[in-house]
C-alpha cells in the first residue's frame, strides 16, 4: 500500500473528525480512506454508465 499525505484546513478538519465520530470510526484516516474508497468507486461507475450510454447512442438506440 503507498503512503500519501494529504493536507487540508482546520476547518475541514474539524468537519471530518465530527463525521467521524459520527459515523463510528475509530480515525479521521479511517473516515477519509473511506471516503475516498466510495467516492472512486462512485465515478468508476458513473464513467461506465457514461461508456454504455454513448455505445447505444452510437447504435442508434437511443438519441
């Protein structure tokens, strides 16, 4: 696994580690990995869906 900092600002911060809490996560780490996780998984989807979408714009089935 690669090792990656990321700097944000206090305010966000503060954000996250409510979140975090919230949601029940031992970390702000722990929150954002999870975050981040979802969040690319979310628009691998939305980059298939778009794939699919022009294939059967291209044959014609939908305009």
């Amino acid at each position: 696994m690669a090792d990656l900092t990321v700097t944000v600002s206090d305010e966000l911060m503060m954000k996250l580690s409510a979140l975090a809490q919230a949601a029940g996560d031992v970390s702000v780490e722990e929150f954002a990995r999870a975050i981040l996780h979802r969040e690319a998984e979310r628009l691998d989807d939305a980059g298939a869906n778009q794939k699919i979408e022009d294939r059967l714009r291209g044959l014609g089935y939908i305009s």
